[in-house]
C-alpha cells in the first residue's frame, strides 16, 4: 500500500497572509494524495487550538474534497495551546465521510490496504515506552505502522535542531525511542514536530519526518515536501520525499551593517527580496554596528513595499547601537576591521564566530554590560 505522510502545516487565520497560503498548500496535499490509499497528518494541524474555530469549517471542505481517499490525522502539541482541544469532537472536521481523527489516549488504530496504523494523540511529558504497554501482539501479516508526534531520543542533530532558540516551541514534548518502536514491531514511523526531513532505520523499522511542508520559521530551508510511503508484500519501506507545488522554504539572509552603511544595506536588502521573496519565505537578519533607528526605518519600509508577496519578509535586529566613536582610535581600528572580515567569503561557522566576537568585543570597548545571560540570548 501506498500513503502520503505530511505533519506541522501550523494552519493560521486566512486574515493573516501565510494563513491564506498554508490553505492553499493544504488544498495541493490533498490533490496529491488523490493517487494514494491514505494521507497521514501527524499533528500540528493548527498552529494553535485558537485557530480551529474560524477554520474548522475550511479544513472539512478540502479534506473531504478528496473521498474516498482516507485522512488520517493525530494531534500534535500546537494544537492543544491557547484553547480546547479541536479534535475531541466538538468540530466536524469530515468524520462521517473520510476523515479519522485518531484520537483516544493512548492510541487509536484503524486498517487500510492491509496495514494498520496507531495513531498516537499528544500526550505531553509521556514516552514511546508508556504509550506502547497496552499494545496488542502484533498481526505479522499486517504491517503496523505508527503516527507519532514528538522528539527523537536518539538523534541529536533533530532534538538540538528542535532546542534551538529560534525553533523553540510551547506546550510541552512527547519523547520517541527507538528501541520502542523496533520492539513493538512497527515498520514505519509517521512523525510529526520537528521541521526538518529526517529518515533513519532502527532495524525494521523506518522512522520519518516529513518536515513541515510549508516553512513556518526561516531556520526551515530544507522544507517544501511531504514523504511517499511504499510498504510491499514483505513489509519493506520505500520512502520518497516529494515536493509540494507552491510550498516555501526558509531563505534566510544575514547582512553586518556598520556605521554609515545604514543606506547600503537598504539596497542590498532590497535586491535580495527583489531576486528570493516570490519563491521562499525569506528572512533577513541584520548584525553589525549601527544608527538602529535608521535600520528599522529601513525594515519598515521595505515590509510595506513587499507585503504582497506569498509570505511577507521576516526582519531580525541583532546589531550594536553606534556611538561617536571617531576619536578613540582602538574602537575605530575594531570596527573597520570587523567590517573588513564580514566583507569576506567565509562558512556559516566563521560567520556566526565573527557574529559572537563583534557583539562581545563591541560591548567591552564601549563599557556597556556584559552580563552573562544576557549576552548568552543575544548570541544564540
């Protein structure tokens, strides 16, 4: 059998412009998953409970414009925050046509082509282990698969991307082992929460994500997809990441401004909106030393002058407010030195070194606080 695995589409009020497109992203989902026996969504539908009332209504009339085909569709931690619970029942997502809300604690199952699939509510603080104990021998004529939302254990490139301080989220984690899942004899994994593509083994089993299909922060330049999954007759996965028509990935710009180019960086900004905003959710990250005042007068205007675009720019000000510094010669020589470096070619890490070493050399020179804490959230 064949499914289409998506997760995080964190839907948002149409009134909002990435509302209006993860709609249409959801809608070209579903046109995909027209040629397959189901679609799985593991959590995250909504990027809060507080958004389910006004859209509820919506997300019925596109999940069910694909019946027969199967929706699938597990919580995940941001639909839970700020409200009810929008799968409890009180809404009428196409339950009585094709769509399954797997919603009992601790699991809920349903067979499809042959496989059966555990869908996994969001149980906060819980584990793998826990949520696995009331789970009956497997069939081993049936594939069992699993619709998870929560962090690998053991991954820590996905668990440190999720504990990023840009990709920090609410309401809590759910904890998924390995070890678990090959014991309990799944074949496949069908995550959700962390918006990074991922495909790993554990034995016989194949665990994913799919990565949110439509970039909700600009850390998620690997986005714009959902996974293809193929189990055949011995059971054996085959997963296929596919792109989605009209999803955006993160591009995310870093730009140092220094004194006096406050103008400059406005152009250069602008160029890259001009070249980038149409295809990716674009963000663009100002370091540096500089008149502040001057750079959000900058991001202001260039926000209003790309409203229009799918997903308007996300602008970060991280830079050092200037000073009259002309007359003292060792912060003169350090600025015009720290601007020579950012001008140069250079990889992420030299780039986020020099990032660190212009904020902390900045704040010593100038006697401003070099509190530890502070500090430490300036620069992650």
């Amino acid at each position: 059998m064949r499914f289409l695995h998506t997760a995080d589409l964190h839907l948002t009020s149409p009134r909002k412009a990435e509302g209006t497109h993860r709609l249409e992203v959801l809608r070209t989902l579903c046109h995909m998953a027209r040629e397959y026996d189901a679609l799985v969504i593991a959590g995250d539908v909504f990027d809060s409970a507080a958004e389910a009332p006004a859209l509820h209504e919506t997300v019925k009339e596109i999940l069910t414009s694909i019946n027969p085909v199967p929706v699938l569709i597990v919580s995940g931690n941001h639909d839970l925050l700020r409200g009810d619970n929008p799968f409890d029942g009180r809404y009428d997502f196409g339950q009585g046509i094709n769509v399954r809300l797997l919603a009992a604690s601790p699991f809920e199952k349903i067979e499809i082509a042959g496989a059966v699939f555990y869908g996994f509510p969001f149980q906060q603080s819980k584990t793998t282990s826990e949520l696995f104990r009331e789970l009956p021998p497997p069939e081993l004529s049936k594939p069992r698969v699993a619709v998870l939302h929560g962090t690998p254990w053991d991954i820590p490139e996905l668990s440190g991307f999720a504990a990023g301080a840009e990709n920090a989220e609410e309401g809590g984690d759910l904890i998924i082992k390995n070890d678990d899942l090959r014991q309990a004899r799944f074949v496949y994994a069908a995550l959700g929460h962390i918006h990074k593509p991922a495909v790993w083994q554990a034995e016989r089993c194949t665990l994913s994500f799919p990565g949110a299909p439509d970039a909700v922060r600009i850390t998620e330049t690997e986005g714009g997809t959902a996974n293809a999954v193929e189990i055949d007759k011995e059971s054996k996965i085959t997963v296929t990441r596919l792109p989605v028509p009209g999803a955006l990935r993160a591009l995310r710009k870093q730009f140092f401004v220094f004194p006096g180019g406050e103008d400059e960086f406005f152009d250069k900004a602008d160029a890259f909106l001009a070249a980038n905003g149409a295809a990716f959710r674009t963000g663009i990250v100002v370091e540096g030393i500089a008149d502040l005042n001057r750079v959000q007068e900058h991001c202001l205007t260039l926000g209003d002058k790309w409203r229009g675009l799918p997903v308007p720019p996300h602008f970060r000000v991280r830079a050092e407010q200037t000073q009259d510094s002309s007359s003292d010669m060792i912060i003169y020589t350090f600025i015009r030195k720290m601007q020579e470096m950012s001008a140069e070619e250079m990889s992420d890490d030299k780039r986020d070194f020099l990032r660190r070493s212009l904020v902390i050399g900045w704040r010593a020179l100038t006697n401003k606080p070099l509190d530890p804490e502070s500090l430490t959230e300036r620069l992650i």
